[in-house]
C-alpha cells in the first residue's frame, strides 16, 4: 500500500463535470492498492496517515495532528502510485493492486477512515477525476514500507 499525503489548505475532486467531493484544511490522499494488501495492512496505514503530526502549532512547529486542527480527508484511489519505471520509457503496473482487491480495499480505508475523522470526502475508484489542490506548505508525505 502506498499513500501519498499532502497538506492542504482546501481540495476537491471532479467526476463528470461534477464536484464529487471537497474539503478545507486537512489531507489530500492519494491512496495505491498494491498486490498482496489487506485489511490490516490498511489499518496501519489508516492509523499512521491520521496520526501524523504535521500541522503546525502556536510556535511554527509541526506538532499537531489532524484531529487537534478539525481536519478533513479527501481520499482518492491512484493506482498509478505503483508505477515501475525502472525500465523504457513506458511505466508499468504489474505490482498495482487487482482492480477488485483494491477497490474493496479502497473503501475500507474510507470506513475506518471515518471512524476517526468526522469529514471524509471521496473520489469515485476507477473513475476519470480531475483533483485540484492548494498545497500547505508545500508539504507532502509519502506512506509506503508500514506493512
């Protein structure tokens, strides 16, 4: 599993012309389902995203977490986070999740995402998405290697 987070000042994602999902400040996710994920793997990866301590405090310093700042998650599937492009010029996707295991997957960590932050917000897995962001910072974590 892969997530990439990224500090936002606000986010949104459109489906169909539409605004799917948005939200203020908190976390854009972007979320990759690799071969071999489960749901305990995605616990960790839920835990270790909305325990980051990556919001800056009264004194500039980044020592607070999601929850202490009433942040919200905007959480998109990617499976593009598995691109190998070790080899050509083409990526490839072999190591990404199969598109069933990784939706299943993809809601899960949405559910148990909500379990701890109030305001979760959604792309559509599989779907054409256009995401725009006001990156904070910028600051931008990656997730990968907690299993």
């Amino acid at each position: 599993m892969k997530m990439l987070i990224q500090r936002v000042t606000r986010a949104s994602v459109e489906v169909d012309g539409k605004i799917h999902g948005s939200i203020g400040q908190g976390f854009l996710v972007l979320l990759g389902v690799g071969q071999g994920d489960t749901r305990e793997i995605a616990d960790k990866y839920v835990k270790k995203m909305t325990s980051l301590r990556i919001f800056e405090d009264e004194n500039g310093k980044t020592n607070l977490s999601l929850d202490q700042v009433n942040g919200q998650v905007l959480l998109i599937s990617q499976f593009t986070l598995y691109a190998n492009c070790r080899k050509g010029n083409r990526p490839s996707f072999v190591e990404a999740g199969d598109p069933a295991q990784a939706e299943e997957l993809y809601e899960y960590v949405i559910e148990k995402t909500r379990e701890t932050v109030p305001v979760v917000e959604t792309g559509v897995f599989g779907a054409e998405m256009k995401v725009e962001l006001v990156n904070d910072g910028p600051f931008t974590v990656m997730l990968s290697d907690l299993e």
